[in-house]
C-alpha cells in the first residue's frame, strides 16, 4: 500500500521570544504527487490497482500531463509484475477520475475535455465547449474567431449573434 501522511505544519517563526507558541504557522503544501496519492489511497480500489495507478503518477510530468505513450510504459515495466496494456489503460481511467479535472491527460484536447466532463450537466453552453474542445481547439489556438462564430452559429442556431 502506498502511503502519504497527512500536510504537516511547522512553526513560521523561529525567533525566540515570549510568542514562541503563537507564531505564525505555515502549511507545508504537499505536492501534486502527494495529492494524488493521499487520494488513491482513500479510495476503495484494490491494492494492484492502486499500484498500477500509483506507477502512472510517477510518470506524470510537471504539468500532470501523461506525455509518455501507455505503450511505452508498459514495455519499461518488468515482465513479473504483469501488468497490460488494458491493465495501464484502466488505470488511467481511475487516474483521471481523481481531482484535480485533467490530471492525467495526454494533450491539451483531453485535458480540456475532462474538465469540462467535471462540471455540472446543466452548465450552460457545456454541450457547445465540448464539441469546441474536441474539433476545433485549433480554431481557438489560431484566433480565427469567424470560423469559430460559424460554428457557434450553426452549433446554437438560437443565438443571434454569439459573442466571442
């Protein structure tokens, strides 16, 4: 079982004087990594699977971004801890299931997408940034906002005149 304690906390003030016991404390902010895991190992999933997730974590990179192929995780793995391809991708799954929305992604598309999956059914114009998201994310990278008011357009016929 993979284990991470709790932030701890430490005394800001190192002077010695009569406040000593009522300086001010600062939290030690746990890592991304540490985050993840004190998550992971809240969660109900089966030791192996918390394993495979955890090795997954390791393979971040500072941005949370999966940017290694599971592919090539997988043939850097030894053989005895028989761990597959569907075994790294479930994991990658559960992985992006933790918070924060994103972690784990591969690009920006799908970074983009899992927080979008995160908020709220209801959110208006969520069906609209999805679609964005998954074909045009181009469009929005080259600001080419007349295409871009195109499709809107045609996406939210509604709208007279959408903004962007």
């Amino acid at each position: 079982m993979i284990l991470i304690g709790r932030p701890s906390f430490a005394n800001a003030n190192n002077a010695d004087d009569d406040d000593a016991g009522f300086g001010e404390v600062a939290a030690d902010k746990p890592s991304l990594r540490d985050h993840l895991i004190w998550q992971l190992n809240l969660s109900l999933l089966e030791e192996r699977d918390k394993q495979i997730i955890g090795l997954l974590i390791d393979a971040l990179d500072d941005n949370a971004y999966l940017s290694q192929p599971l592919e090539e995780i997988a043939e850097f793995l030894p053989q005895e801890l028989d761990i597959t391809l569907d075994d790294l991708e479930t994991a990658l799954v559960q992985l992006q299931h933790l918070d924060e929305p994103g972690i784990g992604a591969r690009n920006l598309s799908e970074c983009l997408s899992l927080q979008l999956r995160a908020m709220p059914g209801n959110t208006a114009g969520l069906a609209l940034a999805q679609r964005l998201v998954a074909n045009h994310l181009d469009l929005l990278a080259a600001h080419d906002y007349a295409k871009l008011k195109k499709f809107c357009t045609a996406m939210m016929p509604h709208c007279v005149s959408p903004r962007i």
